[in-house]
C-alpha cells in the first residue's frame, strides 16, 4: 500500500512561502516524478511528505490516514538521499540492517533481508566494505538497499543520480526503472532533470515556484502542455515561442513550435531566416536558424540536412502541432 | 605529493625545527641522564660520586613511588572520564539552539584560559574553603555535614579542580566534531527509526571516535605533569595522598636536594609518559587512520 495525498499542503520559512497550495494525489505503485528548476522547492516537498520538515498548512495524507502529524519513522516512508547519507563508519552490511535494527528485528530476519537486498543491488561481495571504499554508483545502491528492506509504502529519492557521472546515470536510471516493475511500489523520486522525468516517470509533476504548473503522463505533457512555463521547460531542444503577427493570425498571444515539428526548406515557407549554425550530428541535424523579425530558433531535421551557416532558409510550422498560448501563458485549447 | 623533490625540499623545511628540537630537548635529557647515575647532593657538600643505577634502584624501590604511581594513574584515569564524558555531555548542549548561545559558549570555555596555579587558588579559597568557601554554605544550606575538601577528601578535591580546567577544552574539541556531523546523515536515521538513544550510540559516538581520541591523547600528555594545582592546594598531603610522580620528583629535588635521585625519578617520569604513549596509540590511535 503506498497512496499519498497532499490537500493545500504549504510550507513558510520566516515569511518566505516556499510551497504555495499544493494540492496532488498519487495512486499506490505509481513512479511520480516532480520536476521543475532549480530552487522551485521540490526538495522542500519531498521533505514536507517525509515528514522532515512541519507543514504550515494543509494535510498529508498517506494510506487514507492523516499523516500530518506523525513523525518521520511513524509514515512507513523511505528516503534516498542525494549524498547517499550512508553511515561511514558502519560496513555495507550494517548500513542496510540499521532500520531493521531499529525495529528490532530478529537476527535471523536482518540476515535474509540484507542477503535478499544485496542479491537484488548487486552488492554481495561488498557487504563487509565501509562506504569510503565503495565508488558513487555503490554507494547510491546500498542507500537504495538501505530503504528497500524497511518494505516502505513508499520510496522518496532526491536527485539521487546528480552525483554520477553521465553513463553511470544512465544505468542507475534503468536499475531504478526495474526496480519499481520488481516491487511495484509508489516512488516520487526528485530530478531537475526533464529527460530522467520523461524517460521514468508515470507521472510527472512540473513544479514552477513552488506551485504545480502541470501534473501528467510524461507525452501528455509534451503533447499538451497546460502553460508556457510547461511547454518551455519539457522537450529538448526547448519550444519555439513566437509572438506577433504569427500569433495573431492563429488568434493567440504567442504560439510555440517544436524543433521537431518545423519543417525547413530552402526555397519557400511562412518564416524565412539565416542559418546560424547547423550542427550535424548524423542521427539528427539541429539547425540555429535567425528568423527575420522575430529572432532565434531551433528547427531539428532528421538525419542529414544540407545546411550550412548563412544560408537562407524557410521555416513552416506544422499548424496541427503548434501551442496557442493566451496574454496569461495559458494554453487555448484547440 | 610525494614525489622525490617534494620530499627533498620537506626535508630540507623541517630541518632547523627538528635540529632545535633535539638540541633543547636532548641536551637536557642527556644532562638528567648522566646526574642520575651520580651521587649528587646538594645538603651533604659531598664531591659527585658515580653510583650506577643505585638511584634507580633507590627510587623504584622506595615505596613512595608505588603509591605516586597509583596516585598518577588514578588522576589521569579520573580527569579524562570526567572531562571526555563531561564534555560530551557539554558539547551535546551546546549543540543546542538555545538563546544567549554565544556568551554561553564563551563561559564554557573561559576555565581553559585561566592559568593553573589561580585556578587552583580559586578553588582552595573561594570554592573549597573550610571556613568560608562556596561549597561549604551549599552543604550548610542543605543541612549536610560540611567536610574539610583537600583534608577529608584530597585526591577527589584535586580531580575536581583539574578536571574543571580540561572539560572546556575537551567540551570544544568535541562540539567541532559534532557540528561536522552530516545532517542528512542525521535525517536518514530518523527515518531509519533510530531514536534519540540509539542515534546517539550508532551514530553520534562513532563519528566522535576520532575527536575523543585526540582529546584523550592531549590530556594524558598534560595529565602526567600536573603540578601547580597540587602544590597550590594540598602540596601532596595529607601525608602522600596526592603526591603523583611529577610532585614525588619535585619533592625529591627541590625539598630533599637530592639531585641525583630526583634526576632518576624525572627519566622514570618519562619512560612512564613513553610507555602510556605506545600504549594509548595502540589502543585508540587506530581511530586516526583512514
Ligand atoms: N531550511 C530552509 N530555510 C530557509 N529557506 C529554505 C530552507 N530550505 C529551502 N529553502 C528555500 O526554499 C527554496 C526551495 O528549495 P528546494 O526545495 O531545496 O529547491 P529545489 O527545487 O532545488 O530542491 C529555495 O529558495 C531555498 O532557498
Ligand atoms: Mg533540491
């Protein structure tokens, strides 16, 4: 069991509000990814529903129970830090076995949920390792270990892959992946990164300033997206935005654009423009185009294109693909 | 950074400290050595004979060493539970948030700064006066025999005075310790269950190994040489009771002028000092590494 409700939930430091009326339901099982700039206050509401920092407003409810005023240990929730907060001076065995040393659970117990969670991590031969000695993708692994044996309702993780180095994100992306399919529990797991949101998420949450700007399904989001803070920060390379009389044709006050929804051509087309830079990457070409009257713009082009800086280029939009956006940033429905 | 030059060049640094180390350090120690194998009176006008190790065998045997041996042991033993407890105890306070933290902290360690002798003379005429002292109205006020401090209770009274004067710097040395304690790590453990007692027993003690173990080393080196507390207050009385091996030296030389002999109980003094070294590095010196 792991569902969790947030009603109204804000948070206040001094006079600072920092989260401002959240209000998100996430169902049991579910890989919720809350993502959003840095300093949106994502951590801050990891740690409001871990129960590390006291709400100044509004409940959490976890499993259907008010979980407000229960303390950290008491809400069955386990937390993976972005420094791995392993205990230094234990081995890699007692790191894991410390919360069910704390329960006080029986030897017997703490061996075969330590020996099951070292099978799982691959950490078997490093049980009697300390942490010092073990390189950042163990490390993050035995902090893993270490809430997988509690059997939480739910796993928080904040940015728990920022210290890796790129491949090793990759990889511990796709572990982490597994294993939510293996044990089917809620996660909401914290990343700035939108391609970690994108590639692992059920749901993502996209937070902007301490409110949710959007909450849905990963191509939901890139599809649809509700706002202009949503459309500019999902997708990469980020959306065209384009304003005036482009926009006002479609009745909007700015319409945005795809790279990957441009079509380019060299001989006619709604915008034209100057190349830049066109970057040839094989797969792809991501072409820098200079549109006359209304300024930069990214168009990527499938394999390979025949572009080079200072050629003069037409840009069309593929009109059922295009984001109308109203004077508030909101989305115009079609 | 430890290429052959840079290791050169180390050398090369280090010499003229290491150079006056030994010349201030060795002379005397050769100095001492060779008085202790004299006869060497100065009350009996007598030419400095050659002896041996008769003043070894003359202070070892003398019964007044076991007893100073004990007494050392037992000083040192008592101030560093006193001030290593003591100090945890303080350190966890003040790790506190708490208003008025600064003037607080600055109280606790204001002992560390004054020198040994006033503080010793504090407690003898302000503190543990028989007559007038502070600790005499607390025992009056409470209807309490009053006892007679450095009379009825000596060696007590002297690990009072000299454990008052190194709780402040193991209270410091330990609160660094403490606030260099991840609060993440903090936070996992109260998600991992782990209440006030066993996160101070799993994780706050063994991060403090470390601190602990330099706080005890430093004292021990200083606790085999206390001096001015006892001569200021009880002067090794009554009868031996408070005589550790540096005042039995001192007794010895200065009281007795018997140069040969205190110069023998002063090289005892420092195979003493070596030997609770070797043994303390052997036994706590291991949390240093890694
Ligand atoms: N304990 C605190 N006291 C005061 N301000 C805080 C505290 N924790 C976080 N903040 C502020 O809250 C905002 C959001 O922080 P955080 O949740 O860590 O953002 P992020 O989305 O990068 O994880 C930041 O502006 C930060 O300065
Ligand atoms: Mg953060």
């Amino acid at each position: 069991m792991g569902s969790i409700e947030l009603q109204q939930v804000r948070k206040s430091f001094g006079s600072v509000n920092i989260i401002k009326g959240v209000d998100l339901q996430i169902k049991d099982g579910e890989f919720v990814v809350f993502v959003g700039p840095s300093g949106c206050g994502k951590s801050t509401l990891l740690r409001l529903i871990a129960g590390l920092e006291d709400v100044t407003g509004g409940k959490i409810v976890i499993d259907g129970k008010d979980a407000t005023e229960r303390g950290p240990a008491q809400r069955g929730l386990a937390m993976v830090f972005q420094s791995y907060a392993l205990y230094p001076h234990m081995s890699v065995r007692n790191n894991i076995a410390f919360p069910l040393k704390m329960a006080k659970a029986s030897k017997e117990v703490i061996d075969a949920k330590v020996a099951r969670a070292a099978g799982t991590l691959n950490l078997t031969d490093y049980l009697d390792r300390r942490p010092g000695q073990l390189s950042g993708g163990q490390r993050q692994r035995v902090a893993i270990g270490r809430a997988i044996v509690r059997e939480p309702s739910a796993f928080l993780f904040d940015e728990p892959l920022s210290n890796l180095d790129a491949a090793l994100r990759v990889q511990m992306r796709l572990e982490i992946g597994e294993l939510h399919k293996t044990l089917k529990t809620t996660m909401i797991y914290v990343t700035h990164d939108q391609v970690e949101a994108m590639t692992m998420a059920d749901k993502i949450v996209v937070l902007d300033l301490g409110a949710i700007a959007q909450v849905g399904a990963p191509l939901d989001l890139y599809n649809r997206p509700d706002n202009l803070f949503v459309a500019k920060f999902i997708g990469s390379p980020t959306m065209n935005i384009v304003k005036g009389p482009s926009a006002d044709k479609r009745g909007a006050d700015c319409v945005g654009i795809r790279p990957e929804h441009t079509d380019i051509s060299t001989t006619a087309g709604e915008w034209p423009g100057t190349v830049r830079i066109a970057e040839h990457l094989g797969s792809e070409t991501f072409v820098y185009v200079d549109v006359d009257g209304i300024g930069p713009f990214t168009v990527r082009v499938d394999g390979e294109a025949p572009l080079h800086a200072s050629d003069r280029v037409f840009l069309t939009p593929r009109e059922s693909r295009l984001h109308r956006f109203n004077a508030a940033g909101a989305r115009i429905a079609a | 950074m430890a290429t052959r030059q840079t290791m050169t060049a180390g050398r090369i640094l280090v010499a003229p400290s290491v150079i006056l180390l030994f010349a201030f350090m060795l002379a005397p120690l050769v100095r001492t050595l060779y008085f202790s194998t004299l006869h060497y009176n100065l009350l009996d006008g007598s030419v400095p004979q050659f002896l041996g190790f008769q003043n070894y065998v003359d202070f070892l045997s003398d019964p007044n060493f076991i007893d100073s041996l004990v007494n050392t042991l037992i000083l040192v033993l008592s101030v560093l539970v006193i001030s290593v407890g003591g100090g945890i105890f303080v350190a966890l306070l003040m790790d506190q948030q708490v208003v008025g933290l600064n003037i607080l902290r600055l109280m606790v360690i204001a002992p560390f700064f004054v020198m040994p002798t006033v503080s010793a003379l504090v407690w003898k005429n302000l503190l543990m006066n028989p007559e007038s002292g502070f600790f005499l109205w607390i025992t009056r006020s409470l209807h309490l025999p009053a006892p007679i401090w450095f009379t009825n209770w000596p060696m007590l009274s002297v690990i009072f005075i000299v454990s008052w004067e190194w709780l402040p710097f193991a209270s410091l040395i330990l609160l660094t310790s403490l606030q260099s304690l991840d609060l993440e790590q903090q936070e996992a453990a109260v998600l991992d269950g782990a209440g006030a007692i066993p996160y101070f027993f799993y994780i706050v003690l063994p991060h403090m190994a470390r601190a602990i173990t330099v706080v005890i080393l430093i004292e021990t080196i200083f606790l085999l040489g206390v001096f001015a507390e006892i001569l200021v207050t009880t002067n090794g009385g009554p009868g031996d009771a408070t005589t550790n091996i540096t005042f039995l030296v001192y007794k010895q030389a200065l009281l007795d002028f018997d140069v040969g002999g205190a110069s023998a109980g002063g090289i005892v003094a420092v195979v003493i000092a070596n030997i609770a070294a070797i043994f303390l590095m052997r036994i706590v010196g291991k949390n240093l590494e890694a």
